[in-house]
C-alpha cells in the first residue's frame, strides 16, 4: 500500500503560482501522451469497426468477448439472479432520481415581444443518446440511473448503453437491471475509449448516436473529448472525469465524518483528488488521525492510498478564505461542515454539486437523495452544469409576426441592416410591407 502524503499547506505561504501547482488535477500532467494514446484507439475503431471493438477489448479488458449485444434473455437472467433486497434498492434510488429529474420538465414559453411578434421556445428530446456506464474499476449501476432516468424522462427515442467487461466478459447483473428499469433499448459489453469511438462513428453492430453522456477514466473522457470536435453533429454532455471532492470543515466538524467523506472519493480510483480546507489547524489533524485510521478498514485501501498521496490539505485564515479556495479549485463535489452552512450559498462559487451539514454525505447524492451524480470535473464546474433533464433535449425557437407586427418593428430593423450594410436582409423586410399581399 501506497504511503498517504499528510502535509498541511499554510495557503498564506503560497505565492499565486505555488497555490496553482497545490490546486492542479494529478491526471492532466500526462495530457499529450494520453491524448495520442486515444487517438490511435479512436482511428482503429474508425478502420475495423466491430472488430478493433473485439481487438481492444481483449487488449485493455483482457477478455475474448464473443458478442457485443445484451439480450432479452440475459436481461430476464440477470433480473432473477438479483435479490429481492438489491431489487427494491434501485427501485427505491429510481424513483427519488425520477421524482427530481421529472420536477425539471420544461414548458413552452411563449412572449409577444411588441404588438403581432410572437416568439416561442420549445424543447424537443434528441434523437438518439449515447450512456457510457463506467465499470474498469468499480462497475457503476448508480451512473445507469443517473443518466437512464433522464433520458426516459426525455423521451429520447433510441437509449444505447455501453459498458466495459470484467475479467469474464459480463456486464454486471445490477447495470443491465438498472438500464432495464429507465426502458435502455439496447446494450453492449463494451468501456473505454473504443466504445466512445464506436458510439460517436458507428459500426456494424453499435449504431451511431447523437450524444453522448456519463464519466468514465482519463481514457474515456480525452475519447469524449476528441470526438466531439472532431465529428459535426455529434456532441458530449461535458468533461466528467476522475470524481473530485472538496471539503470545507470549521473547528466544529466531526473529523470522523469528514475523514469518511474524503476517504468516500479517494476510492474511486488513483486519479482522484480530494481536498481538505479548514481554517483549524486541530480539525485538520484530528482528520488526517481518522483518515489513517479508516482507511485500514476499506477493502480499497490500496486505490484510496494512492489517490491520498496526491491529497491536499489545505490550511487557511479565515472561512472566508477556505471559501476563495474552494472558488479557484471549482470542485465537483463540495461538501460544508461548519457551523453555518447555509450562509455561505451565494458565496460558494464553481461546484458541481454542494453538500450542506454534518448529515448531507456525498454518498447521498451519489446513490439516492434523487440529485444527479454526473458532474463537471478538472475546474469545468466554472463553466459547465451539473447533469439534468435539459441535457437530454435541445431548445428551438418558433416565431410568427402579423403584417403590422412586421410594420411595428420595420424602422429598428431597417435602421440595424443599414448599420450592417446588409441590404438584402432590410428588403425581404421592406418588400412585405409594400407588397399588398391577402394571403
Ligand atoms: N465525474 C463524474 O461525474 C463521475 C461519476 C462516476 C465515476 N466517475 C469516475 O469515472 C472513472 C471510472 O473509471 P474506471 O477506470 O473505473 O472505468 P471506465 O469504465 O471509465 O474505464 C475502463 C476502461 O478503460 C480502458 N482502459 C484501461 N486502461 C487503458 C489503457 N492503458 N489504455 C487505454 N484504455 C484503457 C479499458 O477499455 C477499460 O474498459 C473514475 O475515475 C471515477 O472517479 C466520475
Ligand atoms: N462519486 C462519483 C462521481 O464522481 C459517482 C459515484 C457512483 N458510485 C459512487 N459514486
Ligand atoms: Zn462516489
């Protein structure tokens, strides 16, 4: 096991490029390599089709797969080996996720801008959707729900599901159910990059989609990526990558629970990155004590000993200043633990998803409070949203203008084309108005 770095930073000691180098993700310092790594993945996949899907699989899963497809059958199969308690657990996770994507269904808004111009925004649900369920380390059937409840919300007409293998080749027994429960219509045993690729290009079997949606590793995430400006038409739902939390906790926290909370996303994988900052010097102890202490206990102790060496330990002046901290780091999970926390809404800028109180764990939003748990990673909190129902559709303008609608706003426009130079737009206004036109 990996020997957990506990250094405490005096944040006043830093200068403004020590503070940058305390704040950077682990996993962008090998972006170039990572990037050329993907790329040759994503150019096999575009030249083999389903059988680089087959080649690639067997490379990084290290298993022979002989279909990529789930079927009816295997569903039913994996539905019965399931018990009847873990059954009523993703029931129960589904429906507090439905209740609080479905509260977010958008209306038409309709406005008469000036007297005959009537402008409309509608929402239409895309067409086909992409869900990449993330399993290489741990397999993931909360992130079925996350993205399956949505897109059924959504009413998008075609679900696909990818999900890498484990070491046998399966899908894990609770994926295939949760994707059965949100209506997923199809799904394959395939993660990674190649699986990215396949969604984004098409192949044979796995057709092409229009977005695609959910985290994923370092691979799955530069695949997103690289597509998305590589292929027009084609979009992702945002950077979601190695889980990220960021823990502002006053003297009075417990430092068991915010030793958990910590402990909680450094599980996840080596790449994660969790961050204490306190203004108690005391408090930040005491939690690098439990940390210790905990982590023995964990049946991942050596992935989240390893994300420990790259852990911070932030020690401040002020909640003010752990507030300014959190701001410039943008976290993807921000968790508050002092006494007041709910003074500090509107301060707290550029997270994800924020947890209030000693009894709000992140836990609770990754599985089942009913929030979403696909977030924004690497500082995108600053300028990309937390997953929700409006991902999964696009909003379009409808408008209607009366003749004398048209007349009402002709001088405004007449006088703009002419500002612009752009004639032919001023006539196809002016040409309306001096044309007696019944119909
Ligand atoms: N930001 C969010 O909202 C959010 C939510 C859930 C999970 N996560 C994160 O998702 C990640 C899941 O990662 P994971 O690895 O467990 O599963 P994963 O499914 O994302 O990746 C596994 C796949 O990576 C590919 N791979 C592995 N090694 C490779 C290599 N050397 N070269 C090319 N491809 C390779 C393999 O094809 C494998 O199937 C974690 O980092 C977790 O923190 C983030
Ligand atoms: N914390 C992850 C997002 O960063 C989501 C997750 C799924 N399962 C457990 N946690
Ligand atoms: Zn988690």
């Amino acid at each position: 096991m990996m020997t957990p770095s506990y250094d405490t930073l005096q944040w006043q000691a830093l200068d403004e490029n020590a503070r940058k180098d305390v704040l950077q993700r682990p996993v962008l310092a090998s972006s170039e390599i990572l990037s050329a790594q993907v790329a040759s993945i994503v150019e096999k996949v575009q030249e083999e089709g389903d059988q680089a899907l087959f080649a690639l699989t067997e490379k990084f899963d290290g298993v022979a797969l002989k279909q990529l497809a789930i079927t009816e059958q295997q569903v039913e199969q994996a539905k019965a080996r399931l018990s009847a308690k873990r059954l009523q657990s993703l029931q129960q996770a589904y429906d507090q996720i439905f209740a609080f994507h479905n509260a977010q269904q958008f209306s038409d808004i309709t406005v008469e801008t000036s007297p005959g111009v009537v402008c409309t925004l509608k929402s239409e649900a895309i067409e086909s959707v992409g869900l990449y369920i993330p399993a290489g380390s741990a397999p993931l059937p909360s992130t079925v729900l996350m993205l399956g409840v949505p897109a059924k919300i959504a009413q998008c007409d075609r679900v696909v599901l990818v999900c890498p293998p484990d070491k046998n080749g399966n899908i894990a027994d609770e994926i295939i159910v949760a994707a059965n429960l949100c209506n997923v219509n199809e799904i394959y045993t395939v993660g990674g990059a190649q699986a990215i690729a396949a969604l984004a290009l098409g192949t044979n079997t796995i057709k092409a989609v229009n977005k695609v949606f959910g985290p994923g590793n370092k691979y799955v995430t530069e695949a997103k990526k690289q597509l998305s400006q590589q292929i027009p038409g084609f979009a992702i739902d945002m950077p979601a990558g190695p889980s990220e939390v960021l823990v502002i906790a006053d003297d009075k926290a417990n430092p068991e629970f915010v030793a958990a909370d910590l402990l909680s996303q450094a599980e996840h994988g080596p790449d994660s990155q969790v961050i204490l900052v306190s203004e108690s010097q005391r408090l930040i102890e005491q939690t690098q004590a439990a940390i210790s202490k905990q982590l023995t206990r964990l049946s991942r102790k050596d992935i989240a000993a390893q994300a420990l060496t790259h852990a911070r330990y932030i020690k401040t002046q002020s909640l003010q200043e752990s507030v300014e901290v959190s701001n410039s780091y943008g976290p993807e999970h921000l968790i508050v633990q002092t006494e007041s926390p709910q003074q500090l809404i509107g301060q707290l800028r550029n997270a994800g998803s924020i947890f209030l109180g000693a009894y709000s764990p992140e836990s609770a939003g990754d599985y089942a409070s009913g929030t979403n748990h696909v977030l924004p990673t690497y500082g995108y909190s600053k300028v990309y949203s937390s997953l929700s129902l409006a991902d999964f559709s696009r909003r379009y303008t409808v408008q209607t203008l009366s003749k004398q609608g048209l007349a009402n706003i002709a001088p405004c426009i007449l006088e703009l084309t002419d500002a612009e130079g752009l004639d032919a737009h001023g006539n196809a206004v002016s040409i309306r108005l001096e044309t007696n036109n019944e119909q």
